[in-house]
C-alpha cells in the first residue's frame, strides 16, 4: 500500500487507497463520521472547499485510519498543497503590486504631463485681456493734428517755467492723480481736480502714469494726445 505515496495530491493518495479497498465514499462517511461533500472535497483536492485546517488535519488522519493509508505521508502532502498554494498566492500578489505600481506610475506621468502641457499652452496663448484695476499697457501716444489751433491757457494751478523743446500741456476734465517723469529723471506727483492745468517741458521724452483714463486732455506741442482706456482705469502713457 505504501507505494501509493509518489500520488501528487494528498486527495489523490488517500482516493487510491479507498478504491484499493473497495469502500464506496458513503461507507467511509459513515465510518468515519465525516460528511461525503468534504469527503469529496478532499479527494478532489480543493482546499477552498474544505473547513479550516485543523479541520482539515484531523479529516485527513481518520480517512487515513479507514481506508489503511500511511497518515504521515497524506499530512505531508496536505502540507506541500499548502507551501505551494502560499507560494502561487504571494506571486500573485506581487504581481498585483507591481500592477498598482505600474498604474499609479502612469497617472503621475499623466498628471505632470497635462501639467506640462497646461504650462506650455499658458505660455503660448497669454491673457490678452486686463484684469480689472489693472494698468493698461503703455500708449504710444502720437500728437494729432489741433482742430482750433489755439492750446489751452496755462493759467492753473500747477504751471512750471518752460526750459525745454517739448512742451506737454494737461488740462484736467475729472479728478485723478499723476505721476510724470521727464526725460528719465525723478517721477513727479500732482493731484487734479477738474480744470487743473498743468505745463512741463523736456527735451526727449515724458512717461505719464494716469490714475483715471478719461480725466485728462493732453496736448504735445499744442497738438491733442489720444488716451484710451474707461472711466476710473489706471493707464500709462510714453510720449511721444
């Protein structure tokens, strides 16, 4: 009987044994008191279908014990079954981590692609469009031709001597501030209220920052200056 022991299940080792004997399973189910499906179950090899191991264990050693099968042998069998059961799950198990490495490395090259991508596509199509309260993008502001050819009357309250080429005349309409730097030197400051005037003079050039963009009329070389821009907008000025 003990050649029976090169059988590659424990199942198939004690199955062979009751066959030998000739015990239907229900004759050894009634022997031994255990029930025919788990009977069967254990010669069938499935181990999912049987009850815990130290179940399973003393299942193996009565069937052994009706049916004149080597015990040892059959637990050894049931216990190789398991090494390889554990040995096949921790593979599969490695597998499924190096699946969920694998997938939650290509969501982060996603994410810093699409990040690269956004960044890119900001870079070639910027906001054109001022927020609000913003400065608006310096004018170059070019004289036009005058339509009564008189200039205003330098008569207000911020008049400063002529000392130079251009002469830059603003007539306030509402109140704003200005800030004016001429010819690159030191920035000015005034505070307009309406029908303030204000005359400067330069040889090269005047930077002009406007705290409302329709609260001056400007004149270069008594030639009116366009300013774009909408009530209360902050604008910025070169001229010429």
């Amino acid at each position: 009987m003990e050649s029976k022991t090169n059988q590659e299940t424990f199942g198939s080792y004690l199955q062979g044994f009751r066959l030998e004997q000739g015990l239907a399973i229900e004759t050894v189910a009634q022997q031994t008191k255990i029930a025919a499906h788990c009977l069967r179950a254990m010669e069938e090899n499935a181990i999912d279908r049987l009850p815990p191991r130290a179940y399973v264990k003393s299942f193996i050693r009565t069937y052994a014990d009706a049916t004149g099968a080597n015990a040892d042998v059959a637990m050894a069998l049931y216990t190789a079954e398991l090494e390889q059961q554990a040995t096949v799950e921790q593979r599969r198990l490695k597998r499924r981590a190096k699946l969920g490495l694998l997938r939650r490395t290509l969501m982060a090259v996603g994410v810093i692609t699409s990040i690269l991508l956004l960044v890119r596509y900001t870079n070639f199509f910027p906001d054109t469009e001022p927020h609000p309260g913003a400065v608006a993008p310096e004018q170059a502001a070019a004289p036009e031709p005058s339509a009564g050819g008189t200039a205003p009357a330098a008569s207000g309250l911020f008049v400063e001597k002529p000392t130079g080429k251009l002469k830059l005349q603003v007539v306030a309409v509402e109140q704003t501030w200005l800030k004016v730097i001429v010819d690159g030197q030191n920035a000015r400051s005034y505070e307009l209220k309406p029908e303030d005037r204000l005359e400067l003079e330069g040889t090269t050039d005047f930077n002009l920052l406007i705290g409302n963009a329709t609260g001056l009329r400007i004149f270069l070389d008594e030639r009116p200056v366009k300013i774009f821009g909408d009530s209360g907008q902050v604008v910025s000025l070169k001229i010429p």
